[in-house]
C-alpha cells in the first residue's frame, strides 16, 4: 500500500488519521468546507489522479460535478464507498 494512500491510515492522507489532510475538520472532509469530497453541493473536492498525474474524476459526492465519481459517468462502487466513508465522522 502506497504512503501516500487514503487506505494507510497512517499516511497523511490517510481517512482515519485525525491528524491527517482527511480530518473531519479539515478542508477536504468537513461536510461544510467548499473543497470537502463529502461536502454534496461542492464544485471544488478534490481530483484523482495517477502519479503520472493523468486526472480520473472528481473525489465528491456531488452528483451534479463534472466528471464527480458519484455522478452519471462516476463509479458507483467507489461512490457508495466513499458515502460510507463521509457518513463515519
């Protein structure tokens, strides 16, 4: 598992690291910050890319942003996943 994986909850990027970019009160978990991924009217969560930098989607639970993973063309098994993780705050 990658260092930098939100899987590695000892990453900084890690989902369950309290203390980590993913924090419940931090800018990209909080359901309330406009770059939050579980923020649904969002337009700014966060993007996914390789680490050759090639841009996957839209980290966001907002069905409505382009390219979201929750939306028309995202994945559901990785949207549901990450309703899932939003919701265990």
């Amino acid at each position: 598992m990658s260092g930098n994986s939100i899987w590695n909850e000892m990453s900084t990027y890690g989902w369950k690291n309290g203390f980590g970019k993913w924090n419940p009160f931090g800018q990209y978990r909080n359901p309330f910050s406009s770059y939050s991924a579980c923020n649904e009217f969002t337009q700014n969560g966060p993007v996914l890319v390789d680490r050759e930098g090639n841009f996957y989607g839209r980290l966001s639970i907002n069905e409505f942003v382009s390219k979201s993973i929750c939306g028309v063309s995202g994945d559901e098994r990785i949207c549901r996943a990450l309703r899932v993780m939003c919701a265990d705050q």
